[in-house]
C-alpha cells in the first residue's frame, strides 16, 4: 500500500486490523482523493495493490453519477454524520475495467489536527441482488401459473361433466346384456372420438384408461360363443376399470377446481358409519388385486355426524390408494371408533410405503412420491383428501414406512358443532 496523506498516521495494529477487513474500506480527504485503500477494496475495485491512493472517489462510481456526486460529497464534508448500512439504499460502483456491481456503503468521518477525512465501508451485494430477482421471478412465475390452473378449472366443469355422462351411458350399455354386447362395437367410434377430446382438454393421464377400454371393446368381437363368455367378462372387468378411473381424475380436476373456488358446501347430518363404511368396500371390491381382502372392524355406537358426500370421497381415495399401493395377497385393514366426542377412522395397509424425505410434501398439490412415478395417478387425490378433512373440522395423521405400508388416521367430531352451521 502507498503511503497516506501527510496529515494522516497510523501505526502497525491499525494497518493489520485495516488490511485484514473482509470488505472494502476507504478513505477519503476533503477534496475527494482517496488518501488510503485496503486491501479488500483494492480486490472489489480490480485495482492493483495499492494504486487506489491518489485516485479520485468519483472513478469508483459510473459516469452518469458523477455531477450528482461531487455535490453530495461537498455536502456531507459540510455536515458530516455516520450512516450505516442497510438502510433500503442500493448503490452502484464501477471496478477499474468499466463493470458495475451493486453495493452497500457505509459512512463515517474524522478530523485530525491538520484536515477532515471520510471513512467508506463498502460492500458487495451482487449475489444478494441476484438472489432477491430470482426469488421475484419465481413468485411472479408460480402467481400465473395459479391463475392459469383456476382458469383451466373453469373452463373444464362443464365439458367434463358431460362426457363423464357419455362415457357411463356406454359402460352402462355394454353391461345390459349378452345380445347388446354385438351393438357395443357400433360405439367404437364415438369413444375414439371421446379418447381425442379428452386427451386435448384435460391431461396425459387419460391416455393409457381410453386405450384399454378402446382394444378391450375390440376384442370383444372376437368372442362370439356360449364358452367365451369368460372372456367377454375379462374385457368388460378392464372397461369398467378404466372407466372408473377416468371419473376419479375427472372427480379430481373437478373437486379441486371447487375448492379453490369456495364452492364446496358442507351439509352434515346423522348416519350410521358401519353400513356406510360396508357400501364403500363393496364398491370398491372391483378395484381389488387378486387375493387382496380388506378387513373391517368398528368400535362404538354405529350413527355418526358428518357430510356423508365428502367423508365418501376421502374413504374411497383412501381405499383406492391402499389397494393401488399394496401387492397382491395383502390385506387392507379398516377401524372406525365412535365415542360421545370424535370419530376415528384408520386404514391401514402393507403396501410399497413412502419415503421420508417425499413426506413433509404429502398434501400439496400434483406432488408424487419418488416411489411412485410409474403408478398412474394426478398427484391431486391426497391434496383434496386433505382439505376436505379440514371442511369437516377434522384432522388427519399419517405414518408410512417403505415396503412395509401406511397407516393414515381421520379424526372428526362426532356431534353437531356450531361451526357447521
């Protein structure tokens, strides 16, 4: 380092304490010459060590700065005070090569026997800056991103809600009987026609059930005699099976759109939760692996206090997600407890499990455990789950272990609240 201005001393502490700062410090005389640098604002600046005495102030600073700055320097030699930093101002520096950065400066002042001097802390804020825009462009990105997943909700409702309609009037004629399987092939091409819609208005999920319901109506052709009717009854299990599933992403996109629409009403009333847990195994038997059972057992008085409608879509997501997730011959357990305060219900399975790292995201929404990317699913059925607990004034708990199954855990009031109301 150069040597300071005559009027300013220094011993050898102070020149250790000054050159071992991790960030700039400078200082300057009343005419604005730098009279002494560290070494760390010599490194910030990209000057040569020590080349920074004798320079002007105005050259760490960009040219269209320069005519303001001379005045705010005579004026603070004037009325001189200490400024810390962080005080919401962002200035901007040049280095000797031309570049500016971003930084945060600092000021004081001290006089000795001969001239008035400015002490300049300076630091760089450049990767705090990028920081900061990175953290805006991300929650500008995520805002329309919201916006355009309410739009879409909108405008699906109604069109899903039809063919929804049109895909069950199928099934519900392939079902009716054996001389009408010969006319179903005749739907062949209105499903086609359905699969193309679907596929350009909603999702990639749609693909591989329209797929399975299209080549099983065309094997059904195939199978024309009394012996073949257990084939028929094989393709006419996948249709319905494909079916099912095409509702339950349909019932999701639509189910959600609701809820973030607030158009979700709760209408509790009393049932009795034994025959209603009973109902939704029976339809969900169909869905079942071979060799797959679920077990049912239930403690306490049978009549409950609930929205049956939305306790039915947590039950049966539930359920289909233990016996999607579970191998064959597992067993599906089912406990419900009724007392004078809460209901509980537990499902329990033995399935793949989820890790513990994917469950702090569990609820969110189109998130998906790692372990579970090749299983067909929106990542939307748990989110909903959820938040239709939370509009029962309930609670839900999990515990999940891999390749050992999970264990998730419903807790409701089993009483009329005034919240309800």
């Amino acid at each position: 380092m150069q040597g300071p201005d005559s009027s300013f001393n220094k011993d050898i502490r102070f020149e250790a304490l000054f050159n071992s700062a991790s960030l700039g410090i400078i200082v300057v005389n009343k005419q604005g010459t730098i009279v002494l640098a560290n070494t760390f604002a010599n490194q910030l600046f990209a000057f040569d060590p020590g080349s920074m005495v004798g320079e002007v102030l105005e050259k760490l600073i960009p040219q269209r700065y320069h005519h303001k700055h001379v005045g705010y320097r005579d004026g603070y030699a004037q009325e001189p005070q200490a400024r810390g930093m962080g005080i919401g101002m962002t200035l901007s520096a040049v280095k000797k090569n031309g570049t500016e950065f971003p930084v945060e400066v600092s000021l004081g002042h001290f006089k000795t026997d001969e001239a008035q001097f400015v002490i300049a802390y300076i630091a760089d804020i450049t990767k705090r800056k990028q920081n900061e825009e990175e953290i805006i462009r991300q929650q500008v990105e995520l805002e329309s991103i919201n916006e355009e997943m309410k739009e879409l909700n909108a405008n699906l409702e109604a069109t899903v809600n039809t063919r929804t309609i049109e895909l069950q009037n199928t099934l519900n004629e392939l079902e009716a009987s054996k001389e009408e399987l010969t006319v179903s092939l005749e739907k062949e091409k209105v499903v086609n026609d359905l699969k193309s819609r679907f596929v350009s208005m909603a999702s990639h999920e749609f693909r591989t059930p329209l797929s399975t319901i299209l080549s099983s109506i065309s094997l059904l052709a195939k199978y024309s005699t009394t012996e073949d009717q257990p084939k028929r009854d094989k393709h006419i299990d996948r249709i319905k099976s494909s079916v099912k599933t095409l509702t339950d992403i349909l019932n999701e996109f639509l189910s959600l759109g609701r809820i973030e629409e607030g158009k979700v009403d709760v209408k509790p009333d009393s049932f009795d939760l034994t025959s209603f847990i009973s109902d939704s195994i029976n339809e969900m038997n169909v869905l079942l692996k071979p060799n797959q059972n679920i077990h049912y057992t239930h403690i306490g008085p049978p009549i409950t206090y609930s929205d049956s409608n939305l306790l039915k879509h947590v039950v049966v997501n539930l359920l289909s997600n233990a016996i999607k997730f579970s191998p064959e011959n597992s067993i599906i357990n089912i406990e419900s407890t009724v007392d004078d305060h809460n209901t509980t219900l537990k499902i329990t399975d033995q399935g793949i499990g989820i890790p513990k790292s994917d469950q702090v995201h569990l609820f969110e929404r189109f998130f998906r455990a790692t372990n579970a990317t090749n299983i067909q699913g929106t990542g939307l059925g748990l989110h909903i789950v959820g938040r239709y607990v939370d509009l029962l004034k309930g609670n839900i708990q999990y515990h999940s272990e891999l390749e050992k199954g999970s264990t998730f855990t419903i807790q409701y009031p089993s009483k009329i609240i005034n919240d309800f109301e």
